[in-house]
C-alpha cells in the first residue's frame, strides 16, 4: 500500500521561515532511515502558498487564484510517499518523525492511502489501465532524460 504523508503548514513555513540546521539534519536523518527500511519513494518540501495558485473549477468555468491563501492550517507545506505493509505501518513511522514544524512547536502530519488501480472496479477498464500504465512509463523516461 502507498501512503501520502502530508506535512501541514504552519505560519512559520508560510511566512517563509527555513528550518533550521538541527531540523534538516534530523530530517535528513530519518529520510535515510526510511530509504534504508524501502519505505521513501519520493518527498519533498513545498514553497509557501504565496509562490503557489489554485485553478477553481464551475462546470466548463476555470478561474486562477494567486496564492498566499488563507487558512495556514489547510496548506500542505510538504510531502513524503510510502510503501507501507498497512496503515498502521504508516502510522509507527510518522510517529517517529521529528517535528516538521520550523519553530518546533505545533506540527502535523496527515496520512492519506494512494488509490490503487484495483479500487477503481470495474470502470477503470484493460484499455484505461494501460493507458494509465503508458502515461506513467513515459513520465519514468522523462524524468531519466530519455525522450523517446
């Protein structure tokens, strides 16, 4: 199973604040404690919101919202993605995670499972599945430089 581990913004990391040099070491550390378990698939830190848009959609309507945006404790102000055995997995190692938050103070993180194809039933069809399944092959050789 895929997790999404989602690290809640704080006003700190929304104003821009960077973390300091403990928290990327400990981060750095427990990254690598992940990697070596097979646990990281990818993770990254966000910019603020203010360097972000939302696209609203209303019907066939699109509407462009420039960020910063309200609400500090909605945002996502970074991610991770797991392959765990189970949620409960998921939950023991975000426990041991450091505080993501800049001030060391109040973080979060949120644990979301990643669809997989077979949840989608019967609508996610053979024809759709390899579809998805050519997308994606493609998205790998253009991250690895390879345009064809």
């Amino acid at each position: 199973m895929r997790f999404m581990i989602i690290v809640k913004a704080t006003q700190e990391s929304e104003a821009g604040v960077m973390p300091s040099e403990k928290l990327l070491t400990e981060m750095g550390k427990f990254n690598e404690e992940l990697v070596n378990a097979g646990i990281m698939l990818a993770g990254d830190g966000l910019q603020p919101s203010s360097k972000g848009a939302r696209v609203q959609f209303s019907g066939n309507k699109r509407t462009v919202v420039d960020g910063p945006f309200p609400e500090t404790k909605e945002l996502t102000a970074g991610y991770w993605l797991w392959q765990c055995k189970s949620k409960e997995e998921a939950i023991e190692w975000a426990k041991r995670c450091p505080n993501p938050a800049v001030d060391g103070k109040e973080g979060e993180l949120e644990i979301r499972q990643v669809f997989e194809a077979d949840d989608f039933g019967a609508e996610f069809t053979p024809e759709l599945r390899e579809q998805e399944q050519h997308v994606f092959e493609k998205a790998e050789r253009l991250q690895k430089g390879v345009t064809r």
